[in-house]
C-alpha cells in the first residue's frame, strides 16, 4: 500500500493545486471516525464539510448503494428510474405541503443554479422580465458562475475577473448580529427592512427570487433573529419575489430539524439541496410547487448525471435511516449539551467573542478582545492544528476568517462529545 508522504507527493504532481488541504490521507472512516494512511484516528466534527450526517459508511447505506450498483448504476436523464422517482416522493413527504416537485443535480452549485433558473423562468411566464435576484453579504452558494455572484463573499471571486458576474444580482446585508453596529433588537430588525430599499434602488424593481441560507454556513454559522426571516418573507411576498431557502448546508437534520426551515417557520417557494441528501453520495437537486415546476418546458433543463440511481438509492435511505436512528433529535440533543457548555467555558475566556449555533451546527468565534471584537484569525488556525494534532478535526471559516466550526456527523456520541469539549477548553486556555 502506498504511504501518506507518497500520496500527498504524487497529488502535487497530478492535481490541480484548487485546494488547501490538511497533511493527512484519510483512508477509511466508520460513524464519527476517520483513520489516516498511517493509522491515526480522529473524530470528523465536520463532516466532509456538513455532508455524512448519518455518519461514515453506515452499513444500511452502504448496502442500498451496493445493491443499486449491481442492478444499475447510471441511466440518464432520456429515461425513467425507480430510485429517482422514489427519493422524490420521499422529498415530497418531509418538505411544506405545497413542495411537490423535484430536480435532481449533483452538487450544491448546480443545485442554486437550477432553484434560479426557474424562478427566473417562472417570473417570466408572469409576464416580469425576471431580471432581479437578491442574495445576501457574507453568504455562500458555490463557485459557478451565477452561484459565486449569488456568494457575498469576494475572497472567493478574488482574480477570476468577470466570471463572477452574472447580471441583475443585488446584496442585502448579512443578518449578523454579532458584529452589527446596531443592537437588536431595539434596531428593528434594519437588515431585513433594508431588503425592500435594495428592491428599490438596486434593482430594476423586477426581482424574481431572493436566495437565502436559513443559518450562513460558510459566512460564519451566523444564527439570523426570527424576526429577520418572518419580515424577509412579508417584503418577498409584498413585491411577489420568489423565497428561495438554501438548505444544502443546514439539510437533513444538521440544525436539530430535518430542514433548518422548520426552525423558523419558513414556507419557500424553492428549497435548494445537497450535502446531507446523499450521505456522502454525489447529488443535489432542488424542490419546488407544481406551480412553479411546470413552467419549464422539456429540454429547458437537464443533467446527464442527475438523478443517478446509485446516489439516490443512498439518499433515500439516508433519509429513511436518519428517522429510524433518531439522529436528527441526536442532533438537537448533542448540539444543545455543546452549546450549554461551550457558553460555560467562554465566560472565562477571553478569546471567544460569541458561541452560537443549532443544532450540530455551531460556531464559535475567535476575537483578541471582545469590545473590539478584532478577529482572532491566527489564533483561530492554531487552535484547529492542535485539535487536529489531538485527534479532532474541526472546520474554520467565516467572513472575518476567525471561526472554530463544529458540524460533526450526527451520530456522535456525548463520550465523543465531552473529548472534543475537553480538548477544545484547553485550547481556548493555552491561547
């Protein structure tokens, strides 16, 4: 077998250098842990980036998707498949009674182009122009074209010129309470009620769809008050512009819920998928009504790979396994033991500037003084090495770069939790 040094030499060589990648190989994985080439373990707490919820390699999964690929393993778009029709229905049954129809892809990125795409069709249809669409500062919706513009983020369009600049995107600002200059909730909720000034004077007063992730995933883990989303969705409907909900980050029990929707009480109009659909297995895809579906004509859309049978045969297992293993209240009951204590250890510390989060969705951001709130960035990668050195691996990110991301696989164990609690404390006190 080939070593670690060996691998990571020969992807220099070979690979494109898109990524910045950690020095480990990992090589095989089982509910929580993966293991290196050279044998180490370490507990995921984020999960391919919030994407095996139901954990590594579950053997329920692994014998739908095994089972699948002796029968069949691709199809295409041209014809009908059991899997695909059947994950659908399923989508049907856990999304708001008025979201029927579904789309399948194989990522995020496509998933948020096509959720577009038809609102802009559909606005169309209307009688609009459908040339308007409202996204937010400090989100993330991939790294296509329209999706990196959708994306208020330009660390990630930094040098690919105009790329990244599809026409008749607006940014709202980012509900980000954290490090808003006004207090909520004496503010009123400004950002919210600045959707309607973008309405006016950002765009042509022809908006199709507004895009929003119900918790910001890459943005920071940024938890939006419930007032943000209820005056959000009154102003979309006011001005008839379409709510488009991105769960392909807080999806399929991340946040506590099945959907982060569910949370807030958000009904869309277009629900965007992928990451925790297909447990590891590659495939997105979005849902809407039939109303809204059936503006599409045969041949305004299409995916050679989308609505492969292998991946959907996992996905709609997943979505059967995460009930019957009462991961997503795992979810809600391992998330909220983390919070509680995480809040405990940062009143005396005072590096961490705010802990939030649902669910196995939590960030905590790092800051060198908590009335300055000046980023931590440094100290945030420090921390995420020793982690790693110790066995845990753990995200980072957010629009100051100075957040510590905790989204392990659902299954995690309170043992598994209270050694990453552990850990991360004497971190936070070794800063």
């Amino acid at each position: 077998m080939v070593n670690r040094d060996e691998i990571i030499k020969k992807e220099s060589k070979y690979m494109v250098p898109a990524y910045a990648r950690k020095p480990i190989v990992i090589y095989e994985g089982k509910d929580t842990v993966v293991r290196d080439l050279d044998g180490t373990e370490y507990i995921d707490c984020i999960s391919g980036i919030s994407v095996v919820n139901a954990g590594h390699s579950p053997e329920r999964l692994v014998k739908a998707g095994s089972e699948q690929l002796s029968k069949l393993i691709h199809c295409s778009g041209l014809y009908h498949n059991v899997p695909q029709t059947l994950l659908a229905e399923k989508l049907a049954d856990l999304t708001p009674s008025n979201l029927t129809k579904s789309f399948f892809c194989n990522s995020g990125a496509e998933a948020v182009e096509g959720g577009v795409k038809i609102a802009k069709k559909y606005s169309v249809t209307q009688g609009r122009t459908g040339a308007g669409v409202i996204a937010l500062e400090g989100s993330f919706h991939g790294r296509l074209s329209l999706s990196l513009t959708l994306t208020g983020q330009a660390k990630y369009k930094h040098g690919f010129g105009t790329f990244a600049n599809a026409p008749g995107v607006a940014h709202a600002p980012m509900p980000y309470c954290y490090r808003c200059p006004l207090e909520f909730p004496d503010c009123s909720t400004e950002c919210a009620r600045r959707v309607e000034d973008i309405v006016k004077y950002h765009t042509t007063g022809d908006v199709a769809a507004m895009i929003v992730e119900p918790i910001l995933g890459e943005g920071g883990l940024v938890v939006p008050p419930q007032e943000y989303h209820d005056l959000v969705l009154k102003i979309c409907k006011e001005h008839d512009i379409l709510y488009i909900a991105d769960e392909v980050q807080t999806g399929f029990g991340r946040t506590g819920k099945m959907l982060a929707i569910e949370e807030f009480g958000i009904k869309p109009d277009i629900i965007t998928m992928a990451k925790g659909l297909g447990a590891g297995m590659p495939i997105g895809g979005y849902i809407t009504t039939d109303e809204i579906a059936n503006c599409l004509e045969s041949g305004d859309h299409f995916s050679t790979f989308g609505g492969n049978p292998v991946s959907c045969a996992v996905a709609l297992e997943n979505l059967i396994y995460l009930d019957d293993a009462g991961l997503v209240k795992n979810s809600e009951k391992m998330g909220g033991m983390l919070m509680k204590q995480l809040k405990e250890i940062q009143q005396s510390n005072k590096y961490i500037g705010e802990v939030r989060g649902r669910g196995l969705m939590i960030g905590i951001e790092l800051v060198k003084n908590t009335g300055t709130k000046e980023p931590a960035v440094d100290e945030t990668q420090t921390v995420a090495k020793n982690l790693m050195k110790n066995g845990v691996l753990v995200g980072t990110g957010g629009v100051k770069k100075n957040v510590i991301r905790l989204q392990p696989p659902l299954c995690i164990t309170e043992e598994e939790s209270q050694k990453v609690l552990s850990l991360l404390e004497t971190e936070f006190k070794q800063l």
